[in-house]
C-alpha cells in the first residue's frame, strides 16, 4: 500500500511493515491438536509408557533371548524338589516361574506381544466394520438404516460378557467354528471382540454421519455432480477422523480387558501361549505362595490399561477442547 | 480299573490251595512303608464302631463319575459310590486288600478241577425301593450276563468273566441267558468255566456282580444304551436317593452336580461289615479348582476329597501345619499312572517312535506336577512296589528300566537317536501335528503340558484338547474310533490283587472293545497276547506272578505306554469326621466306615 495516512505515528508504521512481512498462516486442526496434547503433562507420559510397551512388545524376543529364558520353556530344576512348588524372583528368572517351571519375566513380555496385537488388531476390525456400518446407515437412511440400526439394537441388548464367553467357549474347542475358520485362541479372541465391540463405534458414527449430511458443505457438493460414493470418502470421512481415534484411543484399553477376561476364563488365548488374563487365572489359587506369578502380570495389565486411558482421554482433550471440563 | 482307584484285594489262595494243592502266600497289600520322601503311607486305624450315628459328609470332586450304573462302572470315583451302596458277591475288609464275603454267606469253593466254583448267598438281603423284595441268585447272574450286552457293555465282561461256559465272544444286543452260570435254587450260584482260572475268585469282588433285579431292569436294559442306572435299586446300607417309582435322575443323581445318597430303609446292620453311620452323603462335584476343594475340606465345610489331590503347594502347606498333618492321608494306589500312545496310527505304529518317546519324557518334572517326591516312586514297568514281593521283583522290581536317564529327567540325545532309527533324519519328527486329549484342571492339565513341552525337543507339534476327566475317558480314550494319538492323564489301578489286572485289560488286544475300552495303546502283539491267555490258566499264585511278571517285562519294551507314576495318593479330611479309607481302591474316602465326631 502507499505509505500510511498521514497523522499516524511511527510505532503504528513499524507494526503495519511487521505484519507485511510475515505470512499469517492458519494452522490446522492437527497443528492445534498436537499443540494442546503438548501441554498436558500426563497425556505425554501416558503416550511414552504406551510407545515404550510397542517397543518392548515388539523387540521381546531379542530382549527374552539376551537376558532371560524362551517363554514356554519349562524348567523343573527351578521348582522346589521336595513338592514341586514354583520359586520366586532370582537372578536368573527375573520375576520368578510359574508352577511349570516357565519363565514369568519372558511370559510377561510376550504377553504384551499378545494383548497389544489382540487389541490393536481387533480393535481395527471392529472399527472398521462399525465404521462401513455406521456411514451406510447414516448416509442412506431409508431401508438400509432400520435394518442397520434395529440389527445394533438387538446386538446391544446382549449381555456384553455372556455374549462373548458363549461365541468363545463354541470356538474354543476342537477344530473351531465357522467351518474351522476360526480356530481356538488368538483368532476366537479377536473374532469375539470384533463381534461385541463393532457395534458401539456403529452407533456413534451413524450419528455423526446424520447431522453431517445436512451441512451446507454436503449439499454443495451434492449440486456439483458429485456421486455418493465421492462425497462419503472425500467429505464425511475426513470429518469422522476426529471420532474415530477418540473411540479407537479408548477401545483399545477395554480390548486388552476383554481379551484377558477371556483367557482368564479358560476361553481365550490356551496355554502354553503366554497371556496376562490366563497367568492370572492360574496365579489366583497360589496366590499365598508364589505372590510374584500374580503381581507381575497382573500389575502389568493395570499399567497398560491405566496407560492407554490416560492417552485415550488426553487424545479426546486436545482434539475437542470444549469437552475438557 | 481306571484310576483314581486302586482294588486290590489278597485273594483267598487258601481256598485255591486246597482246591489245587498250590502252596498258599497271602499278602495284606496294606503297605505302611514310608515312601522315599519320609512320608508315611500308613492309613488311618480302620474304624470298628460308630464315633456318632446320624450327620451328614460332603464329599467335594471335580468331575462326574463314568457310569452311574454299577453295571458299567469302571472308575475309581465310581467305586466311592458303588461300593456302599451295591453289595457284591466277595467284599473287602476295611483298611486292608483282603477279600471276605459279602453277599456270599462264606468264602467260595473251587472244584479240584478248578473248573467249577460254588457260592452259596446270605439270606435275608433285600433290594432298596421300589423293588423291596429279597435278593436271590438269579439276581446276580443277571446281573453278570447283563455286563456282557451291548446295551450296558461292561469294559471287563470280556476279560474277567469270558472264561464263564456260554459267555457271549460278541455282544448281545440286549441281556442274554449264560449256560455258564447255574442256579440250582434261591441262594445258590454255580459258575462253570471253560479252562481253570487263577483270578476267578477276585472277579466276584468287581460291581458287576452286584445283583440286579431282572424284571425291573429288562425293559432298561432293552434299550440301545441302558438306562438302569437311572433308576438302579441298591442293597448296600445307602441308596442314590430317588422318586417313589426309583428314578433317580434330577433326584439323587445331577450329572455333573450332585449325587445324593440316603439311607437305604431295608439294609439289615447286622449282615453286613459296613458300618452305615452317617444318615446321608453329598457328593458335591464341579469343584475344578483343586486349591479351592482342599481349603475348602480343611475349613470343616466339606469333609473329603473324592477324585482330585490337594495341589502342591496345598500338601506342602498341610505337612508343615501340625494339626492338618493328622489329616492327611497317603496310600500307595498298586498301580501306575502313564501315557498312553496310540499304536494303530502313525506316528506311534512305529516302535522306533515310540520308544523316543519313551527317552525324552522328563519322568522328574512329570511327577512334580503332582507335588514330587511325596506323590510317590517314578515308576519304570507297570506293576507297582504295594505288590511287594508277588509280582514286583518279578517284574524286575525298582531296578527294571528298558528306557532309562539320568534322575529320570529323560535322555533327549538317545531320543532323537530312535528318531533316526525310524527314519527322521536329524531325530527330529517331520510329520503332521499330533493330537493329546487332555483334563483340562491340574495337575493333569500341567501334566500334559509337560509331555508336549518334552516332545517338542524331538520335533513334534503336540495340540492339546481340554476337556474333563469324565469326558476324557468316555468320549476320546476310550472310544478306539475317536481317540487322539496321545491319551497323557490316564492310569490303573489294579481291580483285585492280581497282576493280570494291571495288565490284562489294558494290554491284551483280546479286550479292545468298541466303547468303554481300557487298552488305550490299542496294544495288539500276538506273542503277548498269547502269553497272557496261557499265564491266566496257571493256578499256582508263584509260577502266576512270576509269568505275569516277564510279560510286565514285554509290555513295557513295546513303549506303547510309559509308566512314570507308582502313585501315592493324597486323601485330607476335615477335622470334624473319624477318616476312613479305601485301601484297596486308592485311599479313597470310605464313606459307609466314615462318622461324624
């Protein structure tokens, strides 16, 4: 612009040539997003225990073969000769062994392995199908939303628990179910907590599809010729993101809860695969002599449940600050 | 029979002796010997009288028993029932092995031919309601010749009871008339054999000889399966509590819940060595956590264990506490615990194979998971060191090992050198994963556990399926068509104090049968076979022992099971009950000899 109006004075000249020469940029949702999870103390130390356990669970067979034993490798010699008891916390077995004479510290580990990928795998699914559920319904109503949406009513009045131990102990025996699709374990643990859990991210995402169908940018889009499948990915989706890692954030926590209940139960991952649900199980009669078979796994589900909902509710506070208080 | 159950009972060799002139030795079984870890296995003084009449006892169990009908139970759990509830032909004199009568009014009498033995009953004995009436001798031979049907298909009809004249060589359908066994009248039974037979007389103790009323089961037993045992009448002084017209079912008897017994109101005290002092017994069962049941049973609120041991860490706990310590009981069971390879498939048709498997078991660990050294010997051929010295040092006594190792911890390197033997190159298996069918509540879930962790070292992918004691045995092991290469939790006690009965059912290829089979190696050797119907004629109890002895010696160099358990068998009492155990049938609780304090 030429030069100022006259009477201004020189101070309000410098700060007009300042806001010349630097761009105004505004930041986007992510940027603010990183910046307000930046602040919160406890988020950030939730989300380092949480990176650091993936990386232990992911390096646990390098740390297990350095320092400790193979995880189902049994080894008497550690049991009490005289009644076979287990013995607890040595220098060579870290957190003890269990009545089979395993090793508890490698156990621990690799059940991290195991409750993490339980989780984050079946999590994923579950997100997924709810997700392709939820849109549909949403964005078509009609005859596709009442048969989506009564299907989740019915699904929802099951009782969580009774549902999963009835789909689990029916694939946990023998050749499995669905025509020996799923077989007994890892893959019975997974298909029971995406058959629970698809549900709930069905019903949230189904109601922001709702309202979002009606904004101005929708119908915009819908005037200019776009089809349904272009504006669902490229203008609803973007807008589902936000939601989708809240609820994923704190699905993941109860995943690792369900998939250790299971297993606590009988019904979830067998032995001699390692999982903190199961070592619980078995850990609870002796608790009064052999405490550290229970402590270790058990104090290692805490932390990461503890973990993975303190990021969950950090991820959501930074996200939607109004929703803070 | 099957463990959790050791029967074994001194037979009157006098009574063989004077029908044969054989020299007579009689043992009491009952062993007091301190096992090798300083515990003793002396059983608690058998009571003589009632401490108080009336009360109830909780016994607690995991599982279900076999068969609820006398007829077909084959299983020590079983016998906790059977046995005060079934009057039998020959009964055992609590706290020993020894055989006295029970139905018989006297000890039967053998022909000097040995082909004929004459038992004459008690008179007086009547059956429970709803039948009421008295017991007669064509109540116990239906009783026999029902065993051999297919509808109530007893697993030692064949073996015990085949050398009766006219016993069936295959199944009736239903109950069919046995020439062999005559009633000359009401009270009198004569069995005819087809050759002289040793073990006959022990025979008479098994609860197949308990008497059935024909009339009243017959339209039972008509059906495909029987279902007598539903509504089965007894004689003993306790009967499974059931509706006025004898059904029991949902009554006394919950599958898998609660087996009731009352007091049976036409049991006369007087004819009986049973004592009959508690007005009623539960049998609790279900109770999957061994810890849980012994804390349960030390508590006071139950009073025994009735088929699972207290775990490890529980005996560890009771031996160090002064006062559980008078508790707890050991009693050598006569018979072993081992697995079970199915020889009628690969890979275990091979005897290459399997005596691998016979090197790498880590017998050591094995045992531990049933609480060590306290448990009892690693055993190393099936008849067990309670024989003492008739049949144990014949079979070649502690010192017999085909398949030994260091601390019986198992020799990998020899193993894998038999795997190389059969053809795996490297001693490493390389064929399809194999299948076990195990319990799926320790210490046999752990037990299993252990056998696949140690097959793993010479290459084999064990899948494990869990499933429960009952099931176990009567849908996989012992159903030849449905059963999985591995049977790992399975043993047996002797049924009578014999050794043919350690290793005649369980190895003759004579006595596979389709359902209810007890020679789970499916174990088929000609030469054995042969060597076991010519020991069974043999009536001189040395030359007997001594013959079954060197077969003990070819059955375990077949590998087609591996003994490694000559159990000790823990039984713990609450304090508020005089205990009582069944010598002979692996120190169970003896409820009909149990009272409240």
């Amino acid at each position: 612009m030429s030069g100022v109006a006259p009477g201004l004075d020189e101070r309000s000249a410098d700060l007009v040539a300042f806001a010349e020469s630097r761009e105004v940029a505004g930041r986007t949702q992510w940027q603010l997003f990183w910046e307000r999870f930046r602040e919160d103390r406890v988020a950030l130390v939730a989300l380092g225990f949480v990176g650091a356990e993936i990386v232990v669970a992911i390096f646990a067979p390098v740390i297990v073969g350095a320092i400790a034993h193979p995880p189902n490798a049994q080894y008497p010699e550690a049991l009490d000769p005289m009644f076979g008891t287990p013995t607890g916390p040595s220098t060579t077995f870290f957190f003890g062994v269990d009545p089979l004479g395993q090793d508890v510290f490698s156990r621990v580990l690799y059940g991290a392995r195991v409750s993490l990928e339980v989780a984050i795998i079946a999590t994923f699914f579950s997100v997924v199908t709810g997700v392709a559920f939820g849109m549909t319904a949403g964005y078509y109503r009609g005859f596709a939303d009442t048969a989506i949406s009564r299907f989740i009513d019915v699904m929802l009045a099951f009782p969580v628990l009774l549902l999963a131990l009835g789909i689990a102990s029916a694939c946990s025996i023998g050749g499995g179910c669905a025509a020996g699709l799923v077989q007994p374990g890892l893959t019975t643990v997974i298909v029971t907590i995406v058959v629970i859990n698809w549900t709930y991210i069905g019903r949230i995402i189904r109601g922001q599809v709702l309202s979002l169908r009606e904004k101005e940018f929708i119908e915009s889009a819908r005037a200019s010729g776009a089809k349904d499948r272009t504006i669902l990915f490229r203008e609803i989706l973007p807008n589902l993101v936000a939601p989708i890692i809240v609820y994923t954030t704190l699905a993941i926590p109860q995943n690792i809860l369900l998939e250790a209940a299971l297993s606590y139960l009988g019904v979830g991952i067998n032995p001699p695969q390692a999982s903190w649900g199961q070592m619980i199980a078995e850990a609870t009669p002796i608790f009064s002599t052999a405490w550290w078979y229970f402590v270790f796994p058990g104090a290692a589900l805490v932390l990461t449940v503890l973990a993975f909902n303190l990021l969950g509710d950090g991820v959501r506070d930074a996200l939607d600050p109004r929703t803070a208080d | 029979m099957k463990l959790i159950l050791a029967a074994f009972v001194v037979v009157s060799v006098a009574v063989l002796a004077a029908g044969c002139g054989a020299s007579s030795s009689s043992s009491t079984g009952t062993s007091a010997v301190t096992s090798a870890s300083g515990v003793s296995t002396a059983p608690p003084p058998t009571p003589t009288s009632c401490s108080t009449k009336g009360g109830t006892l909780t016994i607690l169990s995991a599982g279900d028993v076999d068969h609820i009908d006398p007829g077909q139970a084959y299983y020590s759990f079983t016998y906790e029932i059977t046995r005060p509830t079934q009057r039998t032909i020959l009964g055992v004199k609590p706290g020993t092995t020894e055989l006295i009568p029970d139905l018989a009014a006297s000890m039967p009498t053998v022909s000097k031919d040995g082909l004929t033995v004459t038992v004459h009953l008690r008179q007086g004995i009547r059956f429970s309601p709803p039948v009421n009436r008295e017991v007669t001798s064509a109540d116990v031979k239906y009783a026999i010749e029902r065993g051999f049907s297919a509808s109530v298909a007893n697993g030692y009809a064949a073996a015990y009871f085949g050398v009766l004249q006219g016993a069936p060589t295959t199944p009736p359908a239903t109950p069919q008339p046995i020439s062999g066994i005559e009633t000359p009248d009401a009270h009198t039974l004569v069995f005819h054999l087809t050759h002289p037979d040793g073990i006959f007389t022990g025979a008479l103790s098994l609860p197949m000889t308990a008497p059935v009323p024909e009339s009243y089961a017959k339209p039972f037993d008509d059906e495909t399966v029987s279902s007598y045992g539903l509504h089965q009448v007894a004689t003993g002084p306790y009967m499974i509590k059931a509706s006025s017209s004898g059904n029991i079912n949902g009554v006394g008897y919950q599958p898998n819940k609660l087996i009731e017994l009352v007091r049976n109101p036409n049991w006369d005290p007087s004819s009986d060595y049973r004592l009959g002092c508690v007005d009623q017994v539960l049998f609790k069962e279900g109770y999957q956590d061994p810890t849980v049941m012994t804390k349960t049973i030390l508590s006071g609120s139950a009073d025994a264990n009735g088929d699972t041991p207290p775990p490890p860490a529980e005996l560890k706990s009771i031996l160090s506490s002064s006062t559980e310590k008078q508790q707890l009981f050991f009693t050598p069971t006569g018979g072993s615990r081992y697995v079970a390879l199915n020889t009628s498939k690969a890979p275990f048709n091979n005897l290459d194979v399997r005596k691998a498997v016979a090197y790498v078991l880590d017998k050591n660990a094995m045992r531990l998971t049933r609480g060590g050294p306290v448990d009892g010997t690693i055993a190393t051929h099936f008849i067990d060191p309670s024989f003492g010295n008739e049949g144990f040092n014949q079979a070649g006594g502690l010192t017999f090992d085909p398949f030994p190792s260091a601390s019986s911890s198992g020799d990998v390197a020899k193993a894998k050198e038999m795997m190389q033997a059969a053809g795996y190159a490297n001693g490493m298996y390389s064929g399809p994963a194999i299948q076990q069918v195990a319990d799926n509540t320790p210490p046999g879930s752990n037990t299993a556990q252990v056998i696949a962790a140690d097959l793993a070292k010479i290459g084999f992918d064990v899948k494990t399926v869990s499933v429960t004691h009952a099931t176990m045995y009567t849908k996989f092991c012992n159903v030849p068509r449905n059963e999985p290469n591995i049977c790992p939790n399975v043993g047996w006690l002797p049924d009578f104090h014999e050794p043919q009965t350690v290793l005649d059912p369980t190895f003759n290829g004579e006595n596979i049968v389709p359902v209810n089979n007890s020679n789970w190696p499916l174990l088929n050797d000609q030469s054995i076979n042969s060597a076991m119907d010519k020991a069974q004629t043999i009536l001189d109890p040395t030359q007997r022992f001594e013959a079954w002895g060197k077969i003990d010696d070819q059955v375990t160099q077949t590998a087609a099971a591996i003994p490694w358990l000559w159990e000790n068998f823990p039984t713990v009492f609450s304090s508020r009950v005089v205990p009582a155990v069944m010598v002979d049938n692996e120190g169970a609780p003896d409820i009909a000899m149990m009272s409240v304090k």
